[in-house]
C-alpha cells in the first residue's frame, strides 16, 4: 500500500509539473501573439479596426 502511495504521489507531482510548463508556455504563446499584433498594426498603411 505504501509503494502505491508513494507512486501515485510522484505521478501527482509530475502532472503538475508538466502543466506548470505548459502555463508558461501559453503565456509565451500569448505573449508573441500580442507582440507581433502589435507590430503588424504599427506597419500597417491601412488602419486596422478590431
């Protein structure tokens, strides 16, 4: 019972690693969009209405 115990905890652990760098790459993703949106509409001849 203990060795269960114990398994299940470290497959807790890393599930909840692997979603910690999931978060921090969606935010990097978020982060790029609104970046490169950005660009785009300060390049742009034409106003961009959204």
């Amino acid at each position: 019972m203990e060795e269960l115990l114990e398994s299940l905890i470290k497959m807790v652990g890393r599930a909840n690693q692997k979603v910690d760098c999931l978060q921090v790459r969606v935010r990097q993703l978020e982060r790029f969009i609104r970046e490169n949106h950005l660009e785009v509409r300060e390049r742009s001849p034409f106003q961009m209405y959204s």
